[in-house]
C-alpha cells in the first residue's frame, strides 16, 4: 500500500478551510431565506425597476396592496402609473422650485433625487387596480453596479390609511376641544358680566353712602361695612373662579419680562400693611444692596405673593410675625419665601394644598376663604417658569417658598429717554365746567356715575341709552371725554368707538371703557380697539377719580393740539 506522504499541519487547514465553505453556504441560505421573506413579506410593497423606470419586480406586498398580479405589471408600466397623476405633477414642480431646474412628470419626478444619491422620501396616493386610493410612505434608492453606474431603483413602500385615519380624527377632536374652549371662555366673559353688573350696584351705591354727606350713622356705617366686605368677597371670589377657569383651558396669556423683585416687594408691603396692622402680624421684607431681576409677569407675581404673604397673616398666631427673604437656590434662579409663625401644617395637611376649594378644615373658622388662591398661585408659578414648595412643622410655623429665573434689567431705550426728557408738563385742569358724556343702558349704573359726578362742580354729565344715540350726542355737543359701556342694545361699545374715531369731528375724544366685560381676553380687545383706558365694574371710586382727571387733562392736551393745527392750516 503505497504511503502518502503530507505536510504537518495540512489536515487542520483542510478542515477549517471546509468549516468556512460551511458557513458561507450557511450565510448564502440565511441570505436567501431573508430575500425571499422580504419579497413574499405582505406588510410592504418592494417595486424594483430598471435604470429606464418599467418595473421589473413586484412583491406580494404589492400585490396585496395594488391589487395587481405581478404579471400584469412587470415589464409593462412604470410606478408613476398606479400614482395620483396631480401629486406627481405637484411633486415635479415642487422639485423643479427646490433644485432649480426643469423636472418631467412622472418616473423622473419620483426618482430624481435618488438618482442624485440623495436619500429620498416622500408621500403620494397610490391608485389600486379598481380605482380606490390610500396613502402610502415610500422610500426610493438608485440601484448600482459595481462601477456606480444606474441599473435600477428600489421603491419601498407602506400604507399609511391607519396613521391618516388617526390625524383626521386627531384635527376633529381638537376642532371640537377648541370650539368647546370659546364656547367656555365665552360663557365665562357672559358669567363675569352677568356676575358683576348687579355688584357694581351694590358696591357702588354703599361705597357713595360710606363717604357722603352727612356722614351714615355708627348702626349705618356698621351695616355698609359689612355690605361692602361681603360685597368684595364676592368679587374676589368670581375674580378667582375666572381666573382658575383661564388657567386650566389654557387662555391665560402672560407678559413675561425683566421684573425688579425690590419694587415688587415695595408695593406688596404697601399693599399688604394694612391687613397686618389690624392683626397685630409684624412683616419684615428684605432689603436689597443691588439690584435683583426676575423673568416674571409683574402683576401676576405681585398676585402670588399678595397671597402668601395674605395668607401668612392670616393663619398666623396672635402678635405673630411674617418674614420674607430672598436667597440663591442656584446660579439662575432666586428663592422668595415666606415664613410665618402659625399653627404649621402636617404631612396629610401638605398633600391636599393645592386642591380647589380645600381648605383644610378651615371652613368653620372666622378666617374668609375660598380655597382656590394656591391653587392659583401654584398655576401662575408654573406658568411663569418657576416652582413652588413648602416647609412646615405642626406648632411651629410654615415657610412657603418660590422660585424664579433670575434675569438681566431691560434698559430703555435710548428714543424713549429722548421722549421722556422732552415732554412737557399737562396743563392744569380748565376752570371751567368740563363735559363728560357716558354710554350706558343700566339705569343702576348710569345714577351711580351721575352721583359720583355730582361731587365735581367742575364737570356736568351728558347721557346716552345706546351706541346710535351716544354717536350723535357727542357729535352734537363734542364732550371732552366719553365712558362707554361695551354691551349697549344696538350696536356695541366697540363699534361705537370705531365709528367716532372715523369722524374727523369727534376722532380727537379720548373714549373710556366702563364694562363688566372684565375677562383679561375682554380688556386686551378692547385697548386694541382703541379705548383710552378700560376700567371694570364693579366701580372702585378712587380708581375711577383718578381715571377721570387723567383723562381730562389728556383730552385738554389733545384739544390744544388739534385747535393748533386748525390755526396752521
């Protein structure tokens, strides 16, 4: 038997060279079971064409989806035939737009960018076999030799009904979700309106028998005092409901800017001495060595801590004390918090604070509430970028804190300066009577105003019931200034104010709006119409003095100015 002779070593290469050939067999079969799922899947169509666009491969998926045999398809049309013929044009224009140049409808215009080597994505209708269409995702890539050049594309394509399904009914409830929020808001600018007028009367009418002459007697001026404290719990109370309502559908809009934390405070503590002194509540505020400025809508967070601090004083212990401090949380952000020495607050007590209308066993006590303030401070907190927190220990006192962003000062412009620095001083007020024309068809409403006109011997008061009448009589008497309610029978306040400003004759007369439309949305439409100031009902008759003499002196300014171009010309 003859021997052969080998190389050491010889059998091992043998065999892994045989283990390789293995795997490579076993890979070309993985290969080929992975295409072959591939073109029988029938969750996708696979379209493959050749470098001219006639289809020359057409999947079960295809199939399924087009409801053409591969077939009657291949070698015989190309994919932007079972396309929307409009969306295709589309696409090519849209194309020719973006790329500059000039792009054929259809094959070219679906396979343009892929023949660029870019990575190509769009969404057109497919047209099945029985003309019915549905949406479809698809996904091109230019198929390549081994030298680059172009053989074929590769269209890949999903049905894309159920996502279109889910986008329809997605812009219907949220068509429906936005009517039913101006339905909302509407009701709540009706309920405000409805709320506030027959208040303004009463809070109106007391605050006239609180400060006329002769002066109410002790039992009289007792019965007015609590008039008029239930009367302003009840406002504040709608206010908050409102506010609460705003809030939660999303339609509170905030003016966030640099806010100066020792004003703001200057003011709480002007605001809040009051309250304290009757309580016997000693309230320390910080001092502030430099300037401090946070990211804030400035009446809002005077608002939040109007009612900490409030409620500090409040639930305080007798002769307690309030503190506020203002510290460093972080690099961008200051913590204000507000510590009181009251009854504190357990840890059940700390989870329900920020539920509506709770108010933690506090609703038999002498202590007026209506259990929706921190909820609302903790809305407005939020809202304006900031957090809430508090500490507290039964027996010894709670610490409610916030913090916010702190910011840069906002710098005037240089413009403004100048406008600042060259204005001119108002003349004084005429000597004179002065005329005052207000618009209204509340009978309530119209006595109070001429009352408290009365007051003023320098002023005598014209009246109106509705818009039409108001025009012509200020057309008539070309009053200095005009209030104006916004409901009116007949054309409303607003329309009236447009129609007066277009007429060269009475365009000069500052207008002031006196409405129980007090809804934040009420007030910005109506300074966007053109009012000169928009005051609310029920009336707060320092506010509405004020008002008044500065609108005067605005309409003594505004006068001079129009006599004076009238001379020139």
């Amino acid at each position: 038997m003859p021997i052969t002779e080998t190389k050491p070593g010889a059998p091992d290469e043998a065999a892994r060279a045989d283990g390789i050939e293995v795997k490579r067999q076993e890979a070309l079969l993985k290969t080929g079971a992975l295409q072959t799922a591939i073109l029988t899947s029938e969750n996708f169509s696979i379209i493959a064409t050749d470098e001219k666009g006639i289809i020359q491969l057409f999947n079960v998926g295809a199939e399924r989806m087009l409801g053409y045999a591969a077939a009657e398809v291949v070698n015989r049309i190309n994919p932007s035939d079972i396309h929307d013929p409009e969306e295709v044009m589309a696409r090519a224009q849209a194309l020719s737009q973006e790329l500059g140049t000039t792009i054929t409808p259809g094959f070219e215009a679906l396979a343009f960018k892929a023949s660029r080597g870019i990575e190509d994505i769009y969404e057109l209708t497919y047209i099945r076999k029985d003309g019915s269409r549905f949406p479809c995702i698809i996904s091109i890539t230019a198929l390549r030799d081994d030298f680059g050049a172009i053989i074929g594309y590769l269209l890949i394509g999903t049905d894309n009904s159920v996502r279109k399904q889910v986008e329809v009914a997605l812009k219907e409830a949220m068509a429906v979700a936005e009517k039913a929020n101006l339905a909302k808001s509407d009701f709540l600018s009706s309920m405000s309106h409805e709320l506030r007028t027959p208040l303004s009367a009463i809070l109106g009418f007391a605050q006239l028998i609180e400060s006329g002459t002769p002066q109410p007697t002790p039992s009289q001026k007792r019965s007015v005092d609590q008039i008029l404290q239930a009367g302003w719990y009840l406002l504040d109370l709608i206010n908050e409901i409102l506010d609460l309502a705003l809030i939660e559908s999303g339609k509170l809009s905030l003016s966030l800017e640099p806010v100066s934390l020792a004003e703001v405070m200057h003011e709480c503590e002007t605001m809040i001495e009051s309250q304290a002194d009757k309580r016997g509540i000693s309230v320390n505020f910080p001092k502030f060595s430099q300037p401090c400025f946070v990211k804030a809508d400035r009446t809002r967070l005077k608002q939040v801590l109007i009612n900490l601090l409030s409620n500090a004083i409040k639930y305080n212990t007798e002769r307690g004390s309030v503190v506020l401090t203002c510290s460093e949380s972080s690099p961008e952000h200051i913590r204000i918090s507000v510590e009181d020495t009251g009854a504190g607050l357990g840890p059940e007590q700390i989870g329900q604070l920020f539920q509506p209308f709770n108010r933690l066993g506090q609703q038999t006590s002498a202590e007026q509430g209506t259990g929706i303030g921190l909820v609302m401070t903790k809305r407005l907190v939020e809202l304006m970028g900031g957090a809430i927190g508090v500490e507290s220990v039964p027996g010894k006192g709670s610490t409610f804190w916030i913090d916010m962003n702190v910011t840069a000062d906002r710098q005037p412009s240089a413009e403004l300066i100048d406008l600042a620095l060259a204005s001119r001083p108002l003349p004084a007020v005429l000597a004179h009577a002065r005329t005052v024309l207000y618009v209204e068809d509340n009978p309530a409403n119209l006595m109070l105003v001429e009352d408290l006109i009365a007051r003023r011997p320098d002023l005598r008061l014209l009246s109106a019931r509705d818009g039409i009448s108001g025009i012509a009589i200020a057309k008539a008497s070309l009053p200095d200034f005009i209030l104006m309610d916004i409901n009116l029978p007949g054309i409303s306040g607003i329309t009236a104010l447009k129609i007066l400003r277009e007429d060269p004759l009475t365009a000069h007369i500052p207008v002031v709006a006196l409405s129980a439309n007090a809804m934040p949305r009420d007030i910005e439409k109506g300074l966007e119409a053109g009012f000169f100031r928009y005051l609310t009902k029920p009336i707060k008759i320092n506010e509405f003095m004020e008002t008044l003499d500065m609108t005067l002196k605005f309409a003594k300014v505004r006068a001079d100015l129009v006599q004076a171009e009238g001379d020139a010309s």
